[in-house]
C-alpha cells in the first residue's frame, strides 16, 4: 500500500522504495557493476550540462507529444525495458503498462518478465507496446518469443545488443540473488530450465547463471541483419555507446538506437549515456531514430536529451520506484511528475513543441579545471 506522503519529484518515489522494497530485490534494482563509477554518472552526466534559455517566444500554448516508430505519444518519454517488476508489486509489469498507457507512451516488456507478453497485451490492452529481446543460444526460444510478440499486437522489438554475458554485480553477488519462487519468468514454460534458472543460485547471482547459460555469446551484427529478415516488425537495437558501432547498426538495417550502458549494469567505466549520446547521434546521421536511456530524473534531463539529439528517452529504475509505491497509478505518477517538469523546461527555455529544441538550448557546464 502507498504511504500518505505527498509525492512531488521522483526522488521520492526512490526514498520510499528504499525503505519499503525487501532488501535481495531493491539490490537487484538499484545496484550497478563493480563499483557503480558509471551508475552514478549517468545521473551526474545531465549536471555537466546547462541550459541555455530564449526569452519572449510565446509559448502560452504548448505541444509536448512527439512520435516514436511512426506511433504518437504524448511526450517523450517512455517506460524501458526492466526485469522482474512483481518483485516490486503483486501487479507487476502489467501495472507498469497500465501506468504507461494511461500516460499515453510507450512500453517495455523485458523478456526475463514477471508477466508474460500475453498478459501485458491482455492487462493494457490499447497501449503502444515494445518487446525487448535477446538471442538465445537456441534460436526456437528466440523465434517462439518473436512470434508471440507479433502474434499480441507489440509494435516493436528492442534487441539489447550489450550482454553477451552478465556484468559483476557486487551487491547481487553478495546476495546470491535469486527470483522468488512465487515468481516466475513468465515468459516461459515453469517446466522448463529457462523457466525456472532464475529461481535458484547455485554459487553467486543466478542472474549471472541464467544470462552466461542461455545467451549466445558469439553474436555479430549478422545475427542483427538475421533478424531483420525473419520480422516486419521495427528493431531497434539497446546498448550502443560509439560512433563506430552506431554505424554498424545503421548498416544493418536497424530503426533505431537506444544509446545506453543497461543503467551501468554491464561494463562499469563507460561513458555516461548522455555524454556519449552526440557521437552517436553524428554517426546515424538521421538515418534512424536515436533514443537515450540512463540517468532520467527531472524533466530539465528529458530537454538536455532531446537537445542533444535524442527523439525520446526511456526511464527503468524510476518506473519500478512507481510501481514499488502505489502499481499502476504509482507509474503514472511518476510519468505525470516528468510531464508536468518537462512543460514547465520546455516553456521557461522558450519552445512551444518539441520541434524547437534545438542542440544550442544547451551547453557543456566548464569545468573548474578547463579554466586553470
């Protein structure tokens, strides 16, 4: 149940997850690689960035919504793919949809899900859903989940191109983290070993023995070029950080790119997304849709985005923090919080529609010592 406290910036909606979400599953959610270097700076990124605001616009009428993939939503922000949201509340994911559609933006079913694709379609039925994936080492488990994703209507696939194997994850390690065995990864059958993995850690994290048993390591970007032969649907690949890769996927074929480094879960060390986002955004050349995710907390971050040539932004840990504190209606909460900062950014920065953030509404902040 929500506490009675007033909720008014998403931190929190972080606060009170920390004190009320048991302590193997908030570790899982929180925490990132080795010694969180990048964790923290995906967040501290959007800091080193200052506006640069336009004064008397006109901007007593504002249009936030933007599209993604050629579908509308209402402002640019939408919910990214993360694991495991019943751990957080009995609704799971499916509360976490409800909140995206009510919002009228998109989201994200993960594939290691405590709700099924079914039940997302099914629970939030009208809302503009993704399906993310990765590419199991037996390409019929990744084609029956496909198919599926088809088959209930999602509008997209995210392949999550930076997990060959799972990053060291200290607090989970420490944790020996496991799914709870009330849940399960509903994506699959519960007889089954990829069913069920999750649910045991016979030495540290049994994410890290689910993701190094059952993803193919020895993918390339044919494997990308492979799965743009066997779907219609739009791919859009999660886990790009340079130039050079971004041109790879450009070359494959790909509809979009989400610049991200899995929430500084993967390899700590990485640049922030942010501060990677412009190289990216000079090697797709508008030739696809480029989309940021890591660090979001303040509509001011979702401008500074933008602005630096992002066309949405995706949001994972404050999502499940919505969830954690009151399900569906928490997640729109959440959404509405960002929304009503980004207006409030938007108009004191001078623009009227997401068209006029233009990359010189911002500035790198100099450092104390760029001026010694």
């Amino acid at each position: 149940m929500a506490a009675s406290k007033r909720m008014v910036c998403l931190d929190d909606f972080e606060k009170y997850a920390f004190e009320n979400i048991q302590r193997n599953a908030l570790d899982y959610y929180r925490s990132g690689a080795n010694n969180e270097t990048t964790l923290r700076d995906n967040v501290d990124a959007f800091r080193r960035y200052q506006l640069r605001p336009r004064c008397l616009r006109d901007v007593s009428r504002r249009d936030l919504s933007t599209t993604v993939l050629g579908h509308k939503i209402a402002f640019p922000v939408c919910i990214a793919s993360t694991a495991m949201h019943r751990m957080a509340h009995p609704d799971g994911e499916v509360a976490t949809a409800q909140g995206a559609k009510a919002m009228g933006v998109a989201f994200t079913l993960s594939t290691i899900a405590t709700s099924s694709i079914e039940e997302i379609a099914e629970g939030a039925a009208g809302g503009l859903h993704f399906f993310q994936m990765y590419i199991y080492r037996e390409r019929a488990v990744t084609m029956s989940l496909l198919r599926r994703a088809e088959k209930s209507g999602y509008k997209a696939l995210i392949l999550t191109v930076d997990t060959p194997l799972a990053g060291k994850r200290l607090a989970d390690d420490r944790n020996q983290f496991s799914l709870p065995p009330q849940y399960s990864m509903a994506n699959f059958s519960k007889k089954s070993n990829s069913g069920t993995r999750m649910n045991k850690s016979e030495k540290r994290s049994g994410l890290n023995e689910y993701v190094n048993s059952f993803f193919d390591q020895s993918l390339t970007w044919a494997d990308v070029r492979w799965l743009k032969t066997v779907t219609d649907l739009p791919v859009v690949v999660k886990g790009i950080l340079t130039a050079e890769d971004a041109r790879e996927a450009v070359n494959s074929g790909v509809d979009g790119i989400v610049v991200s480094n899995h929430g500084g879960r993967q390899l700590d060390g990485v640049p922030a997304t942010l501060d990677a986002l412009g190289e990216v955004v000079a090697a797709v050349a508008g030739r696809c849709e480029v989309y940021l995710d890591g660090g979001i907390r303040l509509g001011t971050d979702v401008l500074k985005a933008l602005a630096l040539g992002a066309r949405a932004v995706f949001i994972g840990r404050p999502a499940i923090y919505g969830v954690a504190y009151n399900g569906a209606e928490g997640v729109q909460e959440v959404l509405q919080i960002l929304k009503s900062e980004f207006d409030t950014a938007m108009a004191l920065c001078g623009c009227k529609a997401v068209t006029d953030i233009k990359p010189s509404l911002v500035a790198r902040r100099q450092s104390h010592m760029s001026r010694l």
